[in-house]
C-alpha cells in the first residue's frame, strides 16, 4: 500500500512516546515494503520563527489554511491509498482533515490521548482526573485554565474542538484507539463507536532482556506531576525511611520537574538521576531494572513505558486505573497500586524488590505477554487490516 503519514512532532527537549511510536510504524511498514511518505511539522521550529510569527502560532491551532492547500496538492500529486493522522497541534491542525477530503482520499487517526473530548488531551485538573467537559462542551477548560495552567492559553484548544468535532468525525473512516479504557471514555463523549478500532501500540524487540535479579527499581518517563514522579517521591521516601529495599531507584527522563527531582535526589546513595537517555541507554536501563514504575496519576491512554518493559522481560509496578489495568496482569505480569496513593505504591515497591522469585517469574510472564499482543508482527497485522478496512470504506 501507499500511505502517508501526517504529524506534528513534539518538542525534541522532552520524552515524547508518541514521537516514537510514529517512527516505529514508519519503519515497520517500510519494512514490510509498502510505500510510505511523511508529511509532518516540527514544534522545534517553533523557538526559529520571527516574532510575529510566532505569536500567531495559536491563531493557526484551529485552522490552518495554509496546511491545507500544501497537503491538497501534495495528496492530488501522489494518490496514496490512505492517510494516517496522528498529531496535528500546534502547526497542522485539523485542516489536514479537509485536505483529504478535497483530494478523496481515505483518512485513518491514531488517537495517542483524549484531545477529541479533553482539550488538553489529559482528562485532568489539578492533579486529579477530570471528565468535566467529555460529552459537553470545553468551556470548564477555559475556565479552569487546563492547558499549562493559562485560561489564555487553553482557548485555542477549546476552539479547535468545538468548531472541528463534526469535521473530526465525519471525516476519519476510523479511528485507532490505543486501549480499551480510551475507547471507553470516547464512546461515552458520544463519538460514533463503529469507527472506534481497537489497536494497541506495538513495541520493537529491545534485543536485550533482563539477566538476574535486577540491579534497580526504574522510573523512566517524563517528569511532570501526570506522570506520578511527586506520587513516587513520597513513597520512595517512606520505602527508604522504613530501611529501603536494598537497590537504588534510577530516575530517567526531562520535563517540567526536573528542578525539583535533581534538588530531591541530590546527595542520596539510594536514588540516582540519570537525566534524558538515549534510546540505546533506554534498552540497558530497563533490561537491568528489578521492576519499571509507572505511577501516572492522569487516565493513561495507554502506557508505553509499561510494554517496553515487558518487551525486556521486566515487571511494572503502575496505577491501578486507565490502560495500565488492561497492561499490567495483577500478579502475573506486575503488580497495580491504588492510584494517587504513596502508602500502596511503597507496599508494591517492598513487594516486589523483596521477592526475587516472585519478580523473575512475573519478568518471564510480562514477556510472553508481550510477543502475544505487543510485538511488531502483531501491530503490523493489526495496521494492515484497519488500512485496508478504511480503503474499502472510502
């Protein structure tokens, strides 16, 4: 087949999964030899433009016109059989929508997070879940000032979703979602289920597994308050005040709380901060890790971090809600805490560092788990067949 791929790539200074699972299905289509072209923006580029260029960025997050003319032509030149969107905030925006319509060619959406009914895309508010505007109208976002924090800034996202739902909707033939918890949560916000494909993310084969015991509890991720670090802070520290678990946590990742989390390791021999690793150094950190902790305090759409570490045959300690409950087997492939809670993630993390036995097994599980549902030859299968499915429809 002949597809092209459309996407807004995140900021290259912070950890970003999404980015990576894109070029993952590039290669893995490629591969497989079918044709592959990628119409993408850069958020990167954003830092490069004149100034007044840069401040109508917002201006452009609903609609590009400019976006669509370029990708109209470009469709019309090149007739791929299907388009995959996968992000288009802040530079292509949904205008890429019309532009498969102008050319008639079919569109499929990968849907990495809740921005169809959440304008920040992270169904959260003050560190708590929130479902306040899902199945209404984004105004409580505005309000509340959801995205960054700045009512300012949030008004183009609310914008964005309330003029283009019916386009998002109407003009996708199907959209992936990456758990069933996501597809859930869409369903409910009344988006047309029969387009609503499950297709989990797939990871590629780290080439390196875990060996032993485990030299080290991992936290590896972004370092912002969705993602639990703070969670995880606490409970380190009552694991430690209680006499530790005789290996050091490894903090891994950039972010927003990256002050706070250097202040906070500094000069204990029980915590190290490796700061933003390569991919390379990804694949060692986690093939030598005791367990990855995934203790996200927002819904996960689906959790990547949690798969790789099965890839590598590693255990998870993660929230017990979102995707992570349909990832993580409770006692078989890892163990789930009460979301929000430091006291029970502590308990999981004594858990499964006291018992070497318990997490070899589970480590052995979670791989297998892995090659069933998460490998590459099923996540090709599973792209091919919605391609296919969406070309048939068009």
């Amino acid at each position: 087949m002949h597809i092209l791929v459309v996407h807004n790539r995140y900021s290259s200074g912070q950890p970003s999964g999404e980015n990576r699972v894109v070029d993952w299905e590039v290669d893995l289509l490629r591969s497989a030899g079918h044709r592959v072209e990628v119409f993408e923006r850069r958020s990167d580029d954003i830092a490069a433009m004149p100034l007044l260029e840069k401040a109508a960025v917002p201006l452009l997050v609903p609609w590009n016109p400019s976006v669509r003319k370029e990708l109209t032509a470009r469709l019309r030149a090149s007739r791929p059989d299907v388009v995959h969107v996968h992000n288009v905030f802040p530079l292509l925006s949904p205008a890429v929508i019309a532009a498969c319509g102008d050319a008639g060619v079919p569109v499929v959406a990968t849907l990495h997070n809740y921005t169809q009914v959440c304008p920040p895309g992270t169904l959260q508010r003050d560190g708590r879940p929130c479902t306040e505007c899902v199945g209404s109208t984004p105004l409580p976002a505005v309000r509340h000032g959801c995205y960054r924090g700045s009512r300012l800034a949030t008004v183009p996202l609310a914008l964005s979703l309330s003029v283009n739902r019916r386009r998002w909707w109407s003009g996708v033939q199907r959209f992936f979602c990456i758990s069933d918890a996501q597809r859930d949560v869409l369903v409910r916000a009344g988006m047309p289920a029969e387009r609503l494909a499950l297709k989990h993310n797939f990871v590629p084969d780290p080439g390196v597994y875990r060996v032993g015991e485990g030299e080290h509890l991992l936290y590896l991720g972004r370092l912002a308050e969705a993602k639990g670090i703070r969670l995880l802070m606490a409970a380190w520290d009552e694991v430690a005040a209680s006499g530790g678990v005789g290996v050091p946590l490894v903090i891994a990742g950039a972010g927003p709380l990256e002050a706070e989390v250097t202040a906070w390791a500094a000069g204990r021999d029980d915590v190290h901060y490796a700061g933003l690793l390569d991919p390379a150094e990804c694949r060692k950190v986690v093939a030598r890790s005791v367990a990855v902790v995934a203790p996200s305090t927002w819904l996960e759409a689906f959790g990547l971090v949690v798969v790789e570490a099965m890839a590598a045959g590693v255990p998870a300690v993660a929230a017990g809600h979102g995707a992570f409950v349909e990832l993580v087997e409770e006692g078989a492939t890892g163990l789930l805490h009460r979301p929000d809670e430091h006291t029970s993630l502590a308990a999981c993390i004594r858990r499964i560092a006291d018992d070497p036995d318990l997490g070899r097994e589970m480590g052995q599980a979670a791989r297998r788990r892995y090659e069933k549902y998460f490998s590459p030859a099923v996540g090709l299968e599973h792209l091919e067949e919605e391609y296919r499915t969406a070309i048939a429809g068009r």
